[in-house]
C-alpha cells in the first residue's frame, strides 16, 4: 500500500463537481470503517447503561422500585461520573494523540473502555457502578478524540466533512446494539434480575478490534509532518494544552466548549429520555386495561415488565434512527449553507421539538403513532448536531494540536454536564425526565448565539 493512499492531496478527483466519494481510496474506506467501529463500541460501552438503569440501579439497591428518587440519584451520580471519566479521558487521550500518534492511542483507549465496562457486570453495590462508569468513559472520550482526528487528516477536502459526518454517524449503530441488549438480554426474563450484568460483560468484545488496528493502521502523513517539524523547532511541539488559550486558538476553543457543553448537556438531559415516550404510553394502556388502582399499578406494571421495557426499547430505536440521520446528513447540510447555518439550523428546530413533546404530546396522553412519527425527528435535530463536533473541532487547530484540541472542546462540554447531573442528585426529589427536558431546553437556544461567534472553516483545508 503506497504513502499515496494516505495523502488527502494526492487524490485524483479535484474537480469542483467531483462527488464526495470520487476517488476515494481503500486505504481511506478502511480508516473510516475501523474509525467507526470503535465509535460504535464506544457509544454502546455509554448507552448499555441508559438501556439497563431501570434494572440494574434498582438491583444494586435490593429491588426498590425504578421510579424511586434513591434510584434516581444514583443514576444521576453514573451519568455524573461517566461525564467526568469522559472529560478527563478526552483531554488526555487527546494530547497523548498528538505526542505518539494516532493509531496506537486508539488501541489504548478501545482497551480502557473494554476492559471496565466488562467489570462493571461484577459490581455489588451502586458506589461501584458510579466509580466503573468513570473509567469506561476515559476510553469512551478519548476514542472519539483520536478517531475524529484521524478521519479527518485522512480524507480530501471535498469528503472530509461527509466521512467525519458518516464516523460520527456510526455512532446510532453503538445505540441500536445498546437497545438490542436492553430488550434481549437485560430485559430477558429468562436471565432473571441478573440479566443486566450480561449486557456489560459482552463489554470486552470491542478488545478484539484492537488487533486489526495495529495490524491495519498506520500514522496519518499530517501528523507524521508535523512530528518531523517538532523536532526541528521547539516552537512547534505537539498536545500542548496551554496553546489551546493563546491568540487565535482561544476563540476557537470557547466556541467549542460551549457548544459541546450544550449538545452533551442537552443530549443526557433531553435527548435519551426520548425512549420514556413510548414506555409511559404502554404503561397507561396496561393500566388502563387493568382497570388498575393506585394501591396495586406497581404489581401490575411489575407483571408486564417485559412488555414496557420492549415499548422503552422502540423508542430508543424511532429516537437513535432519526438521530442517525440527523448526524449522518450534518456533512451535506454543512457544506450548503455553512457549518455555523447547519448548528443554527439544528438547535433551532430542537429546541421546537423538545417543547412540542415534553410539554404537549406526552403529558396530553399522545397516540402511539403520533409518538412514533415524531420521535425520529426529535432525534434527528436533538441528536444530528453531534456529527458537527466531528466535522467542525478537527478543522478548528493544526496538526500538532488536532487531537488535544478536538478532545478538549469535545470533552470539556461533559464536565458542564457532570455539573448538572450532580445538581440534580443533589436534590432530595430529582425532576423527573419531562421537568428535566423542559428547564434545559433553552440551551438551545443559547447555542444558535454561541455558533455566531465561530469562525467560518467550510471549503477550507486543515491548517498544518
């Protein structure tokens, strides 16, 4: 395989009319398919808690009910953790990125995810659950700092914002094995209360990967570049995490900051409470069925178990393939109208949605297919902005400061959101999901003014 492969400038289709894949080489399709099974991984190491928390908290407390606000707050204490884990994770993995490369940090990181999430089926007790979260986001974060990295130093111009699009895409396949072993395995009657611990064992598969990484995987040709100029000029050192706050860099980093704290606050507070729609919908149609009362609802909910958690499940499916959409289409949309119109576009319309479904379809009892139709476009305007972490971050630094730079902005925005979850455990009645989407919807809102005082990088190379 020649160096030619792994040069975005040496493709042969230039031409402003070439399309994105034009030319693309096998070198490249196999940088984004490895890129973006780690992803996947990474995101089901994150959303196997979202699909068994319902299970496994309340079996950590000794069966207390679900709904419970001791339940709860330990739940809000994981997401916590598993925010802090991914913040310290990013910014780390990041610049050791930088410093030693791309390929072998990624090893590193799909290890550290692998490795703890498996673990974490063996915890006895909720204080063990919190602590295991924050080391399977240290992978978590630092995964998607390499990866995003990588994507782009390795496509041309004319299909980096597609590929990166299309890597961060990749991450609603993460979502669907997540839901798959929530409504399979955790939700298996046959495994018992138990059944949750075997959604986090299946955990360590992603460690194979590991080995067609360095088998397959080489440095990209910008970073090896600007090793080479790091060694020549003591100026030009890479993962320097003060350069981050210093001349252009600063404003860059600011937008970053508060526009991943925005989407990461809104998507744990707003966008995985999507899967309660469904699951509140079967649950008043078993009750109602029931002709329950409020003296025995809990037993007769607690017989239908499966049953909600398959209408939990669909949702979180309806959800992720409109989100899925909704990040894989961010590339295009980007390249027309702009990478700041393409945020303003989707926080606006978000922003619409969260209302339109928290304070009106739910609470008013909505039809299961009103439900089922609106959810994927919640998902794709609530959930496709992400993709625009992995397009716009990269294009922000140079070479040398890439990874820590997009691990950074990517990763801070998860210590705002450890704050809010943390806040809300603190509260001796924790919102429920509908109050908690409704007081932070306005984020939104906030971050179409944030993105106005970003720089423009649409039709630009990365800086070297």
């Amino acid at each position: 395989m020649s160096d030619s492969e792994n040069t975005p400038s040496s493709e042969p289709a230039t031409s402003s009319d070439a399309k994105w894949y034009s030319g693309i080489s096998q070198y490249q399709w196999l940088v984004l398919i490895i890129a973006s099974l780690g992803w996947i991984f990474d995101v089901f190491e994150g959303q196997i808690f979202v699909a068994s928390m319902r299970d496994a908290m309340p079996n950590l407390l000794g069966g207390v009910s679900a709904d419970s606000p001791e339940v709860r707050s330990w739940n809000d204490m994981a997401f916590g953790s598993f925010l802090l884990g991914g913040a310290f994770g990013g910014v780390l993995f990041g610049m050791i990125s930088d410093k030693i490369g791309r390929s072998k940090t990624m090893i590193m990181t799909i290890l550290f995810y692998s490795l703890f999430t498996c673990v974490t089926a063996l915890s006895n007790a909720p204080w063990q659950m919190v602590i295991l979260r924050f080391f399977v986001a240290m992978g978590v974060g630092g995964e998607w700092a390499v990866a995003s990295a990588m994507v782009a130093e390795v496509m041309p111009l004319r299909s980096r914002s597609v590929m990166s699009s299309i890597f961060h895409g990749s991450s609603v396949f993460g979502t669907l094995l997540a839901t798959a072993a929530g409504a399979f395995i955790v939700g298996n009657p046959a495994l018992g209360e138990n059944g949750w611990r075997w959604g986090f064992a299946i955990g360590a598969i992603p460690a194979l990967l590991t080995l067609w990484i360095r088998w397959k995987l080489r440095e990209p040709d910008q970073w090896v570049k600007a090793r080479e100029r790091a060694a020549e000029d003591t100026t030009q050192q890479a993962g320097r995490l003060s350069e981050l706050f210093v001349g252009a860099n600063l404003r860059s980093t600011i937008v970053g900051v508060s526009l991943a704290s925005i989407g990461l606050v809104t998507f744990w507070g707003i966008h995985i409470y999507g899967k309660n729609a469904l699951m509140r919908k079967s649950e008043s149609v078993i009750l109602a069925n029931a002709g329950a009362t409020p003296e025995n609802s809990a037993e007769i909910l607690e017989e239908h178990k499966a049953e909600v958690k398959r209408a939990e499940m669909w949702s979180m499916v309806l959800n992720t393939i409109g989100g899925g959409l909704g990040l894989i289409l961010f590339g295009t949309i980007s390249n027309r109208i702009g990478r700041r119109g393409a945020f303003i576009l989707y926080h606006a319309i978000a922003f619409v949605m969260v209302i339109w479904l928290f304070k009106y379809l739910i609470p008013n009892d909505a039809s299961t297919t009103t439900l089922s139709l609106v959810l994927p476009v919640f998902g794709f305007f609530t959930l496709g902005m992400h993709a625009g972490y992995a397009v716009y971050f990269p294009e922000l630094y140079p070479t040398r400061l890439r990874g820590t730079g997009s691990g950074f902005c990517f990763n801070m925005g998860r210590l705002a959101t450890a704050a809010a979850f943390f806040g809300f455990a603190a509260l001796s009645n924790p919102p429920s999901a509908i109050d908690k989407g409704l007081m932070l919807a306005p984020l939104y809102l906030l971050g179409v003014v944030v993105v106005l005082f970003g720089k423009e990088t649409r039709g630009q190379e990365l800086p070297d």
